[in-house]
C-alpha cells in the first residue's frame, strides 16, 4: 500500500518513513503544504498521513484540496491539537480518521489499514481469494491451512491483486505500489517478485495477461 | 479590631455614653445647686417670717414657731413621703443665751452660735444648716435650721427621678445605633456580597458605578488587580497550549523512533533510530529550556526589574553554558569586548537570556569549523552587542514572522523556533532593540541597549 505522509518535524517524518515500512506500507514524505498538494496532485496514494500544523500553512488546507476536486483518497490527520473541538473540526472537514500526538505506530498502521479497507467498500480484515487468505495486519498468507511467509513487497503486490481479483493490474502500476520516489526501481522488479509468488503459493495464482500486466489468476 | 460594625458601634456607644454620664454629672449638679439656693432662701423666709410674727405681737413665740414648723409640710411630701415631715426646727433665743421656745422636731441644745446668716453645724452626730436673724427690738435670736441628710435625700430624690428615664433610654440608644450602624454599612457588604459570590475564574470587574464614594478607591485597585491578574491568567493559559502543544510533536517523533529500533533486525535501521532519537532528545532538551527561559522573561516584570550587570561577566557566562553545543558543533566564537567591566543597570536575567538564545541561534546555523563573531561596544549613550555568523541567516519575512510569541518557525531539526522570540522578548522588556540583516557574507544580530537613563531601563514598552 503507497502512503503519503506529511509532517514538518524530521524525526518524526522519518520514524514514519521508516516504521509504516516496517508494517509494509510504502511510504512518501513531504513536509509542507505546497509539497504535498504537488505529490497529490501528481500521484495516487492509498491513503495520506496529514499533520495539521505546517510551517506554510494547515494541513486542513491540504485535505480541503484534496476534497474539492472529489479525491476519496482515505486521509488521517495526525496532530498535537488534541481538543475535541480540534477533532470535530478535522474530521467535518473531510478526515476519515484523527490520532493525537504522541501516538502508537503500530496504532497508525492499525488506522491506515481500516480507513483503506473502508475506503474500498471492504469490512473484512482479510482478503480472500479461494483457498487463498491474506491476513494484512499480520502480513501473512495462508493457502488452506498452510501459512506461507512472503516478502513486504511480495506481499504488496499480491495484495494489490487481491483487492480486485478481476482487474489486470500494469506492471508500472504495481510498480508505483511498491517504490516511494526515493527509492530506485530495478527494470525487472516485478516479474522477480511475482516468480518468487508463484513458486510460493502455486502457478495459477497469478496469471499474466499478455502485453497489459498481472490479475488473479482463478480461484481454487 | 477588624469589624467595622463592631469598631463603629464601639465608637458610637462609648461617645454618646461619654456626651450621656456628663449630661447626667451637669444635671446632677445644677440640680443640687438650685435646690439649696431654694431651700437656703426657704431658711431665710422661716426666720423672719418668726421674727416677724413675734415682734408684732399678733402671736405667741410658741405659735409662730408651729406655724413654722407646720408650714413646712407641705401636702405631696406629707402624704407620700412621711421621710420629708418636720424638715425645719426652729429656735427662738434670748440675746443672753437662754432658750425661750423651740419647734417639736428641734433639738434641746443650740442649733448654733452664731449671730446672724448661714452656718453648718453638727449637734448629736446629725449636720444641720442654719439660718439666724436677730430681732433687736425683742433682744431674741431666730434660728431656723434643716437637716442636711434630709437635705442629701431630697437632692437625691429628685435625681433620682431625672436619671431613671435617662437610664430606660440607654437600651433604646444602643438598638438605634446597632440599626443605624446595619443600615449605614448596607453598601459595603452588598459589595462584600457580590465578590463572596463570584467563583475563583471569575475575574470580571466590579461594578463602580453604584458603589459608595468611600469603597471605590478599595474598588478601583481590586478591579485593576483582577485585570492584572486575568492577563497573567491569558497569558499562562496561552503559554501551558503552546508548550504542550510544541512538546507533543518531539514526543511522538521519540516514540516512533523508539518503536521503529524496537521493531526491527536489520541493525542500520536500528542504529539511525538510536541516532535519531538522542539528537531528538538534545533539541527537545532545548524546547524544554526555551520554553522554561520563555516563561521567565514574560513573567519579569518590568516594575521588580533592577540590579547591575557587567556585561562581560554575563557574557562570560553565556559562553560556558553554550560551550558543549559550541564543541559539537566545532565552532569557534571569537569575541571582541570593547566595553568595561564595571555593572551597568540592566536586569541581568534577561541580559543573559537574550545573549545566550542569539548565540546559541548564531552556534546552530552556522557551518561546522566556521567562526561566530561576538562583538560588544559601547556609542554614544548606547551599548550594541552583535553576534555575526556566516550561517544561511533568514529573510525579513521569517524573522518578523519568528518573534512573534508562539509562532513556529521551520522545523529543521535544528532550532526549536523559540529562541527569536524569547530574544526579542527580552530585549524590548530591556527597552532595547533587535535588528536582524545580512552583512557581506555574514547573518548579524545586533541587540542596541540604551545607557543614557540606567535608572528607567526595564520601566517601558513592554
């Protein structure tokens, strides 16, 4: 899953970067208002971790951005306004979901996954795909009973496909799935990882569709 | 004595107690005097009215002495008070000393000595006034006399009748003071009762308009203190937001960091994470400090502001508390001191404050082995410290933006955004001023002190 995340402190940002990875998200950074209305103005994220104060500006400037040209891109708002005047009016703006500072990483994960999950009209914690389950707070999959450990990207893409098992997805899409910008894109990055799937969890799983990119493949 | 009520009713009682015991002591006295004036002159009627009667010849000396004697009881004293029969005796004697014919009530012996007037005497134990006129034409001495004890119990009685009214009237006395006291302090404790109601936040001004003229001045200065003391109330309230707030962002940037090295194997993202977290804790060390060096220089209060500084005494100072950030970050200061050492009046708190948050600015942005130029000089009636570092510096924009009070500047990891303010800060509560450019290759701050009236330093613009 590819996350934008906007705050100005450093350290933070950074912990962000670094800890939403851990959790297998894919993670961008900006730290101020103007970076970040360019990055989503120019990208698609799966959601958007906003800190309220920026030094140029609010970060309710950015979500009120977002909102009017009707972007649904799911958007939690991070801030150290605790005050419930302060949530009431982040969320009647247009937040899905709000977390004071100081807050719990694992937490913020735990938000991101609901408020994605919402966002795609989903309830269930986890993806099914016939004999298929993919745990995404866990990062585990299982094909029947037997648990199968995947790497974050290995895991990104499959779930990725299994959030619209019908859809083909480009290989330059998944690719955006799994790279933030900072990080170098090797050529033949996703046909490598969807090998190691297949040797994993059987051939079928994924069916390459020629030409256009990768989808399920039928469900056993 | 803290009651007013009981204080004035004290006052109001013991006065009219005072203006009542004389009234009483000047009655008594007038009273006495008078009676004896009528009663002496009743003497005087008596014998020569006896005198009289017996050298016309119309009647017995014996007679005229009863009719004396008679005459004298008069009828509310003999009915009511058998005490008063018999006041007057009467003697008559012949000019050789015998006793030719005495009242009923009159003793044997002589009344008195003397020839004629008045004489106080004393027969048997018992006082008597006496009057004796001498009648020639008969060669007899009239004596009429009365008791002086009968005298005392008429005086006394007749007092006695004045002060038994006047001794009712005290109890009516002391409940109309009691009520007029209650009435006249009505005002003060309806203002009482409107600021024993109020709640402890309620800081409002109390209404003048219908207060006595006496409470105002009390009220004038407790409606300025209630100002006073809601501003720092404003203040302290606006401060506690903010700190919380600037404190929650290094936290959670802590905490992350922390759970990111606890979460993960790989040992380079561990080991930023440690990095991380110690250069978080130094600059969130610094906020704590700012923000405790913020709340003192607000709370300096221009009015308690006095004491002498040696500038470089403070300066000295500033030094070593910045040395350990000056060493990490291998700076250099080079210092130029062109003033004395003697103390000069300046708070020297807020002296120390100010230099040391521009130096400690000038450490952190300038670059690693570059030099920060202290330089401190003394023109005309003015003292100008400047702090040159060869650092990025900011545009006006930014620094009119970052002394503001709580603004926030740009989160470099860096500075906490505070310092400007806490300088600009103080320096206007040293009536100074601060101007930030850029010079050549260098950022300056120059801080211009004035010297001209030390005594009035800290007494403006704050």
């Amino acid at each position: 899953m590819r996350i934008l995340v906007v705050e100005d402190d450093a350290v933070l940002l950074d912990g962000l970067k670094v800890g939403l990875g851990l959790s297998g998200f894919t993670v961008d950074t900006v730290a101020n208002v103007a970076d970040a209305m360019e990055a989503l103005a120019a990208n698609r994220f799966d959601a958007v971790v906003l800190d309220r104060m920026l030094p140029d500006g609010c970060g309710l400037d950015v979500l009120g951005g977002l909102r009017g040209r009707d972007d649904r891109t799911p958007v939690l708002l991070l801030t150290a306004k605790d005050e419930t005047a302060d949530r009431i009016g982040g969320l009647d703006a247009g937040a899905d979901d709000y977390l004071g500072k100081p807050f719990d990483l694992d937490e913020v994960a735990a938000r991101l996954r609901a408020i994605t999950r919402r966002g795609a009209g989903r309830a269930h914690p986890q993806l099914r795909h016939g004999s298929l389950t993919v745990d995404l707070a866990g990062m585990v999959a299982r094909k029947g009973e037997k648990t199968v450990a995947l790497s974050r990207r290995e895991f990104s893409i499959l779930q990725t496909l299994m959030e619209n098992p019908g859809m083909i997805h480009s290989k330059q899409t998944l690719e955006q799935r799994l790279y933030g910008w900072q990080e170098d894109v090797e050529s033949n990055t996703v046909e490598v990882h969807v090998h190691k799937l297949r040797a994993k969890l059987g051939a079928p799983v994924i069916e390459t569709v020629r030409g256009v990119g990768y989808r399920m493949g039928i469900a056993e | 004595m803290t009651s007013i009520r009981i204080r004035l009713i004290a006052i109001l009682l013991m006065t009219t107690g005072a203006v009542w015991c004389c009234a009483v002591f000047w009655t008594y006295l007038s009273t006495q005097h008078q009676l004896e004036r009528v009663l002496d002159a009743r003497l005087t009627e008596a014998a020569r009215m006896v005198s009289s009667l017996i050298t016309d010849h119309h009647i017995e000396v014996a007679a005229a002495v009863d009719a004396v004697a008679a005459s004298d009881a008069r009828p509310e004293f003999a009915a009511a008070q058998t005490g008063y029969n018999r006041q007057l005796s009467c003697q008559i004697w012949s000019l050789q000393g015998q006793l030719i014919s005495r009242s009923e009530s009159a003793p044997a012996v002589s009344l008195a000595g003397h020839a004629k007037g008045y004489e106080d005497t004393v027969i048997n134990g018992e006082r008597w006034r006496v009057y004796a006129v001498v009648n020639p034409a008969l060669g007899v001495r009239v004596l009429v006399g009365d008791s002086l004890d009968m005298r005392g119990k008429l005086v006394g009685d007749v007092i006695k009748g004045q002060l038994i009214p006047a001794l009712a009237i005290i109890p009516v006395l002391a409940a109309l003071i009691w009520f007029s006291v209650d009435r006249g302090l009505a005002p003060l404790s309806r203002v009482a009762g409107t600021l024993s109601g109020r709640s402890a936040d309620a800081l409002q001004p109390v209404e003048e308009s219908g207060a006595p003229r006496e409470v105002r001045p009390l009220l004038n200065s407790l409606n300025a203190l209630f100002q006073r003391v809601s501003a720092a109330r404003e203040r302290e309230k606006t401060f506690i937001a903010y700190a919380a707030h600037e404190l929650k962002t290094p936290l959670a940037g802590l905490k992350t960091q922390a759970q990111v090295a606890l979460k993960s194997d790989d040992d380079a993202i561990r080991n930023a994470a440690l990095r991380h977290i110690s250069t978080s804790v130094d600059r969130t060390g610094r906020l704590v400090r700012q923000l405790i060096d913020m709340a003192a220089v607000d709370s300096a209060d221009a009015s308690r502001m006095a004491g002498k500084a040696s500038i470089p005494d403070v300066l000295t100072d500033v030094r070593a508390d910045l040395d350990s950030l000056r060493t990490a970050r291998t700076v250099t200061i080079k210092a130029h001191v062109e003033v004395a050492r003697e103390p000069v009046v300046y708070d020297r708190m807020l002296l120390a404050l100010a230099l040391k948050n521009i130096l400690e600015n000038a450490i952190l942005y300038a670059p690693a082995g570059s030099d920060v130029a202290v330089s401190v000089r003394r023109e005309g009636n003015e003292l100008h410290i400047e702090v040159a570092d060869p650092g990025p510096g900011m545009t006006p924009e930014e620094a009119e933006h970052l002394m503001g009070r709580f603004n926030r500047g740009r989160h470099d990891g860096k500075g906490t955004g505070l310092g400007l303010a806490i300088v600009d800060m103080a320096v206007r509560k040293l009536n100074g001023r601060l101007s930030l450019e850029k010079r050549a290759k260098n950022f300056v701050a120059e801080i211009t002190l004035p010297l001209d009236h030390p005594g009035q330093i800290g007494l403006h613009r704050n």
